[in-house]
C-alpha cells in the first residue's frame, strides 16, 4: 500500500525507518515517507514531519517549515500539532 499513494501506510513506513522496526534506521527515507504522507493531507505524519525539520532529521533544520507542517496538522485538530504551536507561541 505505502508507494501507491495510501497515506495511512506511508505514514506507518516512515515510522518503520525512522524506528529501525524491521528495516534499517534511515532518517532521510523516514522523511521521504512522512512527506508522501504529509502532502496527502494526513495529520500525523504532517506533525512528524515538523518534528523532522524542527530537528534536522533526514532533512536540512528549517524552523519554518516545521512550524507549517505543524500548522497543516493544526488545522485538523491534531492535538499534538497543537500543543507544539502552543508552546511555539504560534497561532493556527
């Protein structure tokens, strides 16, 4: 399912190789995947992929971008995201 655009399972891969759960840790690929699924509209993996940027994991640090990501998951009620932006100072 994950490459055939069913961001549910993208999401799930990411976190497969962002964990080393059943494959190679590999943080780039983690955020591949967490992107796929980001762009699809999916919560979850719209947070983790703020938490990626905010961090530099797979990916360059980029607190702006990560504040975006967190914004999208924001958006749809994804506490997480929320509290986060909260904690930020930045409002959704």
């Amino acid at each position: 399912a994950a490459g055939q655009d069913y961001a549910p399972a993208e999401y799930d891969l990411a976190l497969c190789y962002h964990y080393g759960k059943g494959v190679d840790r590999n943080p780039e690929e983690s955020r591949e995947w967490f992107q796929k699924a980001a762009d699809q509209g999916h919560a979850a993996a719209q947070k983790a992929l703020g938490v990626c940027y905010v961090n530099g994991i797979g990916t360059n640090k980029d607190e702006a971008e990560a504040v975006k990501w967190y914004k999208l998951a924001a958006e749809q009620n994804y506490e997480k995201a929320q509290e986060i932006l909260r904690e930020l100072g930045e409002k959704w």
